[in-house]
C-alpha cells in the first residue's frame, strides 16, 4: 500500500506527522475541509420553551449550551487559524501518494478567466433590476455586494486542491479504477459524457443539479470533472465558511460567497445576477437541490422536492442556452449517516475505523497509521451523469405542462427525477429495505425478504421510469444472501446494527432505528414532490391534525396507486413547522412517534397549497375561518376539502363545515366540494391502529377515491349523503355524553330504562336540530355509525363524561355549578385533557335558540353548567 508523505523542511514527513494526532485538527483538515465546525443544530424555539429549567449540578440549560457552543466554536476558529492550509495542499499533492496526481494535473488550464465579466455583468444587471423595481440602489454598494460574493480564483492553489482533493478521497473510498474514480468498470455512469463535453466545446453553460447526501459530494464531483477535463464549477459557500483566512483561500477557487442570514433585497438582486451572469457567459455552476428548510443534505435519506432557490431562478433567467446535468450521488456508507438521521454528533465520520486495527497500527506504523487507517473507509460511492438537457428543451416542456410551474420549479423536478432514475441501489441500501421488511412483517428469513424488496424496487422502476434501477455490480455479481452479508457488514461498521447479536425473530438487532431508515430510504427511488399529481394537504399540527398526517402517509406507502401522490402538513406556527422538519415526531403525547417519511412539512401557504387537491381541515375550531380563507385564496385548481376540525366555531356558533360551505360560496369557488369527517374516531385510535369506523359524508361525485384514502386496516370507512348530520352527530354527542355523565353521577340515570329514555331524548332533539339545518334524520338513527359510534364512544366513556361524572361530584357538595364547572375545565385543560363539549354546548344552545327550536334537555343543561 503506498504511504502518503508530506514534503516539509528538506524531509519527507508522513500525513498523519503532519496533522499530528490531534483530533480536533484532524477533524477540521480531514473530515469537513469546506465547512467551519459547528456546535448541535439550533433547536426550535417552541421546544425551548416546553423544557422547564435543570436542577442546579444537573444537565446544562439551553442557553448555557448554546454559550458553550459559541465558545468551542470560536477556539476551534482559533485553532484552524493558525494553520495553513493551501500549505497543507501543497505537501499532500508533493507527497509519495499524491506525486503522481501532480504530475497529471500539472497541466490543467486555468479555469475562470471571465471572472471580471461576470462580475460586470452583474452589476450592469443588478443595477437595471433594481431601477426597475423602484428600489434604491448604489452602484458602490452594488459593486461592495459582488466583490463579496464573487470567486477567487487561483491556478496553483487549484492544481494543489485537485491533486490533494484526487489524492484523499481515492484513499477514504474504494476505487474500481484509480485512474477513473467513482465510476463502475464499464463506465456507464458517464454514458452521457461525450453530449456534455459537445456542449461543452460550443461554449454554453453548465448548471450542475445534484441530489445533496454529504458534505464530500461537490469534492467527488470535482475529482471525476478534473480527472475527464471537464473544467472547475462554481458551487455557494456560506460566509461562515470563510472565517479562517487559508480555507477562505481554499474555497474561493470555486466558490461565491453567499450570506447565510441577513440578507437584503439589494444583496439577494447582486446575488441573482451574478448566478445568471455565470450562465450567460458559458460558466459552470453547481447546485444542491435543497429538500428541507436550512440545509441540502437529506437527514432521513429519501429524495424531494427541492425548495425554489435564489441560485437556480437566477442561473436560468439569462436568455442564453444553457445546459441542465443532473449529477446523482450514491453512496454505500455516507460519511455522516447518523450525524444526520440520528443528531450522533461529527464523530459518526470515523466510524469503521475499528479500535484493535487502529492501535495496531500505531504500533506498527507510527508514521503513517491515519493515512492507512482511512483506506477504504467509507467503501464504495458512484457519480452518474444522466442525459444532459438545454435549457430551450425544458422551457418548451414547461410551458406545454399544465400544471402551470414555474420554469425553476420544473427544471428542478425534471433534475431530481432523472437524479432517481440514474442513481444507482448499493447492497448497504437493499440489505436495509430488506432487514426493514422482514422486522415489519414478523419475517426470520432475512434473504427471502431483500429479494422481495429488489423485486418491488424493479417493479416501481419499471413502472416509473419504464427501466430497470441501475444496482451497482456486487448485487448483480453475486447471490442475495451474499448481498445481505455484506450489506450488514457495512451497517455494522456504521454502528446502525449490533454486532454478533440477533434479536428474538433471530434478525440483526438494530441498534439505530433511525440509522436503518436512512439507509433504507437511500435505496427508495421514490419522490416526495408538493407538485405530484394528487396533491394532499393537512392542515394543522396539533395531536388530531398529526395522528390524521401519519396515519394517511402510512396508508400511501402502503399502496401503489398513491406512488405520485404527495402528503403536505401545514400549519402557520414556524417554531411547529420547524421542529417537525428537523426532528419529524411531535412535542407532547405523541412524542415517540415519527412523522413517515412522505410528509413534507411546512409553514408557506403558497407552497402547501397551490397546487393542492385534497385539503384535510384538522385545525382547532377558533381559527378555523381564518384558515379556510387562505387555503381558498391560495388553491389555484379544484379540490376536495375534508372538514375534520371537532367542535363548534366559536365565533359564528356555526359548524366548520357549514363555514367553509358559506366561505367557497362567497369566494365564487364552485370548483370546491366540501367534505364532512365523522363517527367514532380519534387521534388515540389512529396512532396505535385500533379498530375503528369512520364515516365520510359529501357529494358522491369522487367520494368512494376519498373514502379508500382514509381505509386502512384495522379503521373502517363508510359513505353518506349527509355532511351536516355527521358532522352535527359528533358535537352533540359530546354535549349529550358531557350532561349524561352529570346526571349519572346524580343519580338520575342509574337504571337502564332511564339511559335508555335520556338517549331516545336525545336522539330526538338532535334530529329536530339536524332538520332545521338541513339535514336527514337518518344520521341519528340507531343504524347510523355517525351517531350510534359516536354517542357510545363520548357517552360510554372518554374526557367529556368523565368531566360530567367529576362536575356531579361538585354540585352534590353544593358548590357554585358554574364557577365550579369553569374552575373544572380549565384544570382537565392544564392536565392536557381539552373538554371541546363544554364550549360546544353554549354554541349549540345559540344555534338551536336562533332556529327557533325548543331543546329541553340543552337547555336545562345550558342553565346549569352556564348560568344562562
């Protein structure tokens, strides 16, 4: 194995010498040479304030460790600085392992000699934008934005970061061929190659759009560009990444500077240009698709839609041609997998590493053990060029498209989707779909239950993409349980499974669940697209609106008619939104639970629901106009909506589906059915997947493809006419159950005959109020599931009788009934039981009042709990 020697003071000096055996300077040279270090990610704002504060001696409070954070930050600054790094290029590329890379790319030409007219042109265009827009501009501030964005570039420091760049990650990873790194034997991830160079030669530019997995991909993209002389693209650094002076130097040669916070419209117009202006004079630009809010990476593995970026809307605005290349990255073990999925921390990038080997290495090769410690660290990785496209084609394509994107929205979905097309499935992936089939399906036979996932993965690629999936040659090469040995071999090395243990269906025993559902999502080619063809929305973040999210999401990976559908949760809270996007499981009662993978959450209206085409109204009651409002302002096609909000709307004293009936009828939208969400059905059924009976109630016209959309075993669905009785049966069900539990405690429903006569008066008051708001009768008869379920289910038990049965108490001790049931309410509040009964029934009471109908048994109750 050769041995990588650093040239320094007259003498050759091994690498490892050369960064001594410190770790937090091998961690800063080695492991994320285009990223300053960071501390933990910034937790929600709305999670801090749901953590009460540490007892003296105990953990550190939140702000302590943010304070902490910042300090470690600012001395691992300290630290960098006084390094050099284009010095430490200089003595990889002249070392023994790097000598020969030197002398190969020696002769690179110098790249970016437009450079001065890029940033001319810039300016020429910020200026004219922002005249323009009637915006103040000054072409010295202008000219102060583009000097700080602009790249840097360098011949030397780029033939040393090539040869150094060529030099390390042919050791971390495995190579087929040194000499054509990150390609299989027959080349094919760059089938494409010769199309581009043609474009190449005829002077257009190149928007590179990559699938973001690592921190290395922009690294392996520049070893393949360097290695078959396809020039040095331009990717955005954040201006955090450039504190230390001699990484600064370091990226500049194939960055611009981008500000990650705080940026005005002045900068962000600078900023746009010069990305067109790139494109305009025949430059080369790379970009991360970027799926989820601050940040490219996929942190559960899967593939998404990308976000609309400032970058890509500006690299295509020029009116030159241009030329999309998707670049696709595969990887069997990413450098940090659990860092991302599993919040581990950057010490996940020396796993593999092994402890014994380690120190046997030490001894035997004091000079050289990190630099043979890395070899193959990370295993095998591929780079796939698909079919190049101009930029003319998709503009064509874009406006023929009748779902109205807008052109970078198109491009980029364009981009992602041959990105799943081409990217190739590692035995790491498939030993991790099929460990997670044979877990969730009680199945010992772990082999049989990968080859049912390949099968499945072959299906859904020829089906999608009218191809087979490209499977990189140690599956094709060999048997399944081959495959799976190794496979499990690689996750083990990852710390995702325990070695030498098995669980007791005698599979692998997963010591990181969420380590195995990254590396399984990794092999899903599946796209989780806000713009698919069946656009589904959630609206709401609370318990009910998150048991429903999961609960569908579950239902749609479940079955193949719903592979282009997409799931959305909305909710106007950022703090909520945000927490759900980074940690995906919820604050509160259902914290152990994740959201599936096919939610996208967010918190922009325009995004959720403007291409939406079934909306799920989960939201609480007292905003619930306010919601409706937007959504139907925002939606530019028809839809479904799902009136599944509880309760009575406060404000109007009207049921949320009669509102949002009223509300689409002001707003002229015939184009919108309004669907009604009952029976005996709750967030505590859906989650644990008890059996249960739903009902859904609307037009018929689409109804049952709605219907199926909900059903999931062990939860029934059924259909009716009557939207107003269903959703009127779970209110007074509630109201009814909440003063049956009062009476019973009493004493005066203590027999049968008498619950059954309180429930016949029951049932006849609210079909008289039924009726009135027309209604049938027929939803509160014995038969119907809408009433029947419901009645039993908040009647028979649950917090609107136990809030009854508690207030009975009270009132025989000859308190204050309405003080009493207030002081009642809010304390079940507190405890975090919400009694949505005890404000329905004033509202139900005003409702029935203004309709001019006589309820005896409400208002004896209205008088009682509420003093009316």
């Amino acid at each position: 194995m050769a041995r990588l020697y650093l040239p320094a003071r007259g003498r050759a000096r091994p690498f490892a010498r050369c960064l001594t055996f410190s770790r937090r300077r091998l961690n800063l040279a080695l492991i994320e040479p285009n990223s300053a270090p960071a501390g933990p990610p910034r937790r929600p704002a709305g999670q801090e304030i749901c953590m009460a504060p540490r007892p003296s001696g105990g953990r550190p409070t939140p702000s302590l460790q943010r304070r902490l954070v910042r300090g470690l930050k600012k001395g691992v600054v300290r630290l960098a600085s006084r390094y050099d790094f284009v010095d430490l290029l200089r003595r990889i590329s002249e070392s023994d392992s790097g000598r020969p890379w030197l002398e190969r790319f020696s002769q690179l030409p110098p790249e970016w000699p437009q450079a001065p007219a890029i940033k001319e042109r810039a300016r020429e265009l910020t200026l004219a934008q922002l005249e323009g827009e009637g915006l103040p501009a000054s072409p010295a501030t202008i000219a102060g934005y583009l000097e700080e964005i602009a790249v840097r570039y360098d011949h030397q420091i780029h033939i040393w970061g090539a040869t150094a760049v060529t030099t390390l990650l042919s050791g971390f990873f495995t190579q087929h061929d040194p000499a054509h790194c990150f390609l299989s034997p027959d080349q094919r991830e760059i089938a494409h190659l010769e199309q581009l160079q043609e474009h190449r030669r005829r002077g257009l530019g190149v928007v590179y759009l990559m699938n973001h997995s690592s921190h290395l991909d922009e690294f392996v993209l520049a070893v393949v560009m360097a290695q078959h002389g396809l020039g040095l693209p331009l990717f955005a650094a954040g201006a955090n990444m450039m504190a230390v002076s001699s990484v600064a130097r370091v990226l500049w040669i194939s960055s611009y500077v981008v500000r990650r916070r705080g940026a005005e419209r002045a900068y962000l117009a600078a900023l746009f240009n010069y990305c067109r202006a790139i494109s305009e004079l025949g430059g080369q630009q790379g970009i991360f698709l970027e799926a989820w809010a601050g940040g490219a990476r996929s942190r559960d593995g899967s593939l998404r839609y990308p976000r609309r970026l400032v970058a890509i809307r500006g690299a295509l605005a020029g009116e030159r041609d241009l030329v999309i290349q998707p670049v696709a990255m595969s990887y069997s073990m990413v450098p940090e997998d659990l860092s991302l999925a599993g919040r581990q921390g950057a010490w996940t990038w020396l796993r593999g590493m092994g402890l014994i080997p380690t120190l046997g290495r030490v001894l035997l090769h004091p000079r050289s053990w990190v630099w043979r410690s890395v070899q193959g660290l990370y295993g095998r990785a591929y780079l796939t060029l698909p079919r190049p496209r101009l930029l003319s084609e998709l503009k064509a394509a874009c406006a023929a498209d009748k779902k109205g994107a807008h052109l970078d929205e198109y491009v980029a979905l364009t981009a992602i989707t041959d990105i799943a097309r081409a990217k190739k499935v590692m035995a790491s992936q498939l030993a991790a779909r099929g460990l997670v089939r044979a877990r969730r399906r009680g199945e010992a036979d772990l082999s049989a239950a990968t080859a049912a996932e390949l099968t499945a993965l072959r299906e859904y690629h020829q089906e999608t993409f009218g191809q087979e999936p490209d499977l990189e040659d140690f599956i094709t090469g060999r048997p399944i349980p081959e495959v799976v040995a190794e496979g499990l071999a690689t996750l083990r090395r990852r710390a995702v499974l325990w070695p030498l243990v098995k669980d007791q269906a005698g599979l692998p025993r997963v010591r990181s669940p969420k380590g195995l559902a990254f590396y399984a999502n990794h092999g899903d080619r599946r796209l989780y697209s806000p713009t698919a063809d069946q656009n589904i929305v959630v609206v709401g973040a609370g318990d009910w609106a998150f048991a429903l999210v999961h609960h569908l999401g579950t239902r749609m990976l479940e079955d193949k008619r719903y592979l282009n559908a997409s799931l959305t949760l909305y909710d106007p809270r950022r703090e909520m939104i945000e927490h759900l996007t980074y940690d995906r499981s919820p604050l509160g009662r259902f914290a152990e639970y994740r959201l599936p993978k096919n939610v996208f959450a967010t918190s922009d209206l325009a995004s959720a629901f403007k291409k939406a085409s079934e909306v799920v109204l989960a939201s609480p009651a007292a905003y619930f106009r306010e919601q409706v409002e937007h959504l139907l302002a925002h939606a530019e096609q028809g839809l479904k909506l799902v009136v599944a909000t509880r309760g009575m709307e406060p404000a109007s004293h009207r049921l949320p589906l009669m509102v949002t009936q009223e509300l689409a009828r002001e707003m002229g939208r015939g184009d919108v059915s309004v669907y009604a969400l009952g029976g005996a059905l709750g967030p505590a059924d859906l989650l644990p997947g008890r059996p249960a009976r739903a009902v859904l109630a609307g037009p018929p016209a689409g109804r049952a493809e709605l219907a199926a959309l909900f059903a999931m075993r062990p939860l029934e669905v059924v259909v009716s006419d009557d939207p107003v009785g269903v959703a009127l049966a779970w209110v007074l069900a509630g109201v009814y159950g909440l003063w049956g539990g009062y009476l019973t405690r009493l004493g005066r429903l203590v027999t049968p005959a008498s619950a059954g006569c309180y429930l016949a008066d029951a049932s006849g008051e609210a079909i008289q109020l039924c009726r009135a708001l027309g209604g049938s009768a027929d939803s509160f008869s014995a038969a119907s599931p809408a009433w029947a379920t419901a009645f039993a289910a908040r009647g028979l038990g649950g917090p609107a009788r136990d809030f009854g049965r508690r207030l009975g108490a009270t009132s025989r001790r000859g308190r204050d009934l309405p003080a009493a049931a207030t002081r009642l309410y809010e304390q079940m509040r507190e405890d975090g039981q919400e009694i949505g009964a005890f404000n329905d029934l004033r509202s139900v009471c005003l409702l029935a009042r203004g309709l001019g109908l006589e309820l005896p048994i409400l208002e004896e109750a209205w008088a009682a709990l509420l003093g009316a």
